[in-house]
C-alpha cells in the first residue's frame, strides 16, 4: 500500500472516529434541555452562552500552547458556516418546544438527504443509485411524520426541525467545499442565536428555569464536543458520512427521553421513524462495504 492510499485510510479512519464521538455526545442534547425545566429562551440563553465561555477559554488556552491553534472563523466560508449552526441552534431549540422528541430526532435525520442534494449540486459528488434510492425512502417516512402532525399542533415543530436539518447539511457542504478546520467555528456561531435570546429574555420577565445546571452542563461540556467533532468531520469524510453520524441521536435521544419522562412517540411518529432508521443503517451497511472493496483494490494496485 502507497503512503498516499495508507494516509487516505487513516484519515477516513480517523474521520469516523472524531465524528462518531461527535454524533454520540449529542445524544444527551435534548434530554438535557428537557431535564432544566425552563422557558425556550431562558433554555437558549444559557445553552449558548455557556458553550460561547467554553469555546473562548479552551481555544485561548490552545492558542497559548501550541501556535497550530484554529482559527475561530476561518475566512469566508467560516462566516457562512457560522451562521448556518447559528440559525441551526435557534431553529432547533424552538422545535424542542413545539413538537415532540421523536419527531424533532426522526425528522433531523433527514439532513443525510439534503447532504446528498447539495454535495451532488455543488461539489459534484454524484450519489449511487443506492443513496438516491435511500433518500426517496427517508423523504417517505418525513412524510408519515409530518402527515401525523397534523391537526396535533406540532406542524410548525416539525417545520423548525426540517430547517435544521437543512441548516446543518449546509454547514457541513460548505466545510466539506472549503476543507477548512470548523471545530471552534461550530462553537463561535452561537453568538447570533446568545444575541436573540439576550434581547427576548430581557423582555419577557427574566431568566426563567428550574434546573439551570443541566442546561449550563449542557452548553460547557456536550455542546463544545459534540459541534467540534462534528464540524471537524468533513475534513476527513464526505458530507454524508458525517450526516449519517445524527443517526446515533436518532436512535438514542427518543430512549433517553422515553427512559427520564416516559415520552411515548404517536404511531405515525414510529412508523416514519422506523422508515428512516431502516433506510439509513442499510445505506451506512452499504457504505462500509463499498469503502472496504474500495481500499481493498487500492491496496492491491499500490502495493507498499
């Protein structure tokens, strides 16, 4: 094997491990908003504020010991990455409020869709017929989803979450494109949505929440490592291979949710969601297999 074929196989290794630390610490993300009791913006003022603090103190402690330090915004394409997980953490939370955990989790799933959409339009990565054939059976089960909506009052819930999971396969496209270290960029984009939620809690009466040291955990520890990881995954691995990775929140957030406040998902919830989980662990199946064939032929025509 080449130096060049073997540096590939790390690197994608190495891709799938950040990302997979990523995706699993996310996992806790909703149950720890739900578990500080509070009013959205109490919630979204203290997730991001905490995360802002967070980030800032470990990258001024990174600068101070090594100069490879990253960028906080690196360029262009880190503004608009920026505000892409901005605008994500405002849509996200206003759909934790409006609409159920399943739901919020199954619909988010969705992003590998529009990951695929937009890496083929913009970075010419032509999908398999295997992963246009997945997407039309995940756009399937969004649609049971949302059609269960409504009338329940979570349609607009349900909206929020097909905006975030938008928001993020773009963030992660235009990182893919620029191939640019995104971790602290992820971190520092929560400056827009601390803004909003400075000026509707300012408004509304005041900080209003039971348990704040959930959601300020939350912000200080599971934030920074997930969205780092995350962020930093398309350096390594394509942008649907970092978007299978919200699988993992996918599958475990509804237990978690399930196991703390016995949240039940409606029939119609199940039925898409088990459509989406099905689609994506067969496609990701797919994926492994084509990828091991791959460095199995590359291994043989540069042999070391």
């Amino acid at each position: 094997m080449s130096s060049n074929t073997r540096k590939g196989h790390t690197d994608h290794q190495k891709g799938l491990l950040i990302t997979a630390i990523g995706g699993l610490a996310l996992t806790a993300d909703i149950p720890l908003i739900r578990l500080a009791h509070g009013e959205a913006w109490t919630i979204l003022l203290l997730r991001t504020g905490s995360t802002l603090v967070a980030a800032l103190i470990i990258w001024a402690i990174w600068r101070s010991l090594s100069r490879n330090a990253p960028q906080l915004i690196p360029g262009w394409s880190g503004l608009a990455v920026a505000i892409c997980y901005g605008l994500t953490s405002l849509t996200f939370v206003t759909a934790v409020y409006h609409t159920s955990t399943a739901n919020l989790v199954f619909i988010l799933a969705f992003s590998t869709v529009f990951t695929g959409l937009l890496s083929w339009l913009f970075l010419k990565e032509r999908p398999h017929l295997a992963t246009v054939l997945t997407m039309l059976v995940m756009i399937l089960g969004v649609l049971i989803i949302v059609g269960g909506s409504i009338g329940t009052g979570h349609l607009f819930g349900d909206f929020m979450a097909l905006c975030s999971a938008f928001l993020i396969a773009l963030a992660i496209t235009i990182s893919r494109a620029s191939g640019k270290d995104m971790g602290f960029t992820s971190l520092i984009s929560v400056v827009l949505p601390l803004a909003v939620a400075v000026f509707m809690v300012s408004g509304e009466g005041g900080i209003q929440v039971s348990a704040p040291w959930w959601i300020i955990f939350n912000g200080a520890v599971i934030m920074p490592i997930s969205f780092f990881c995350l962020a930093n995954g398309p350096k390594y691995i394509s942008g649907p291979e970092v978007a299978m990775f919200y699988l993992l929140e996918t599958v475990l957030a509804p237990v978690w949710v399930w196991m703390i406040f016995a949240e039940t998902p409606t029939r119609d919830s199940l039925i898409g969601g088990a459509i989406l989980i099905v689609a994506l662990v067969a496609h990701s199946a797919w994926q492994l297999h084509e990828g091991r064939k791959r460095r199995a032929t590359l291994a043989v025509s540069h042999p070391a």
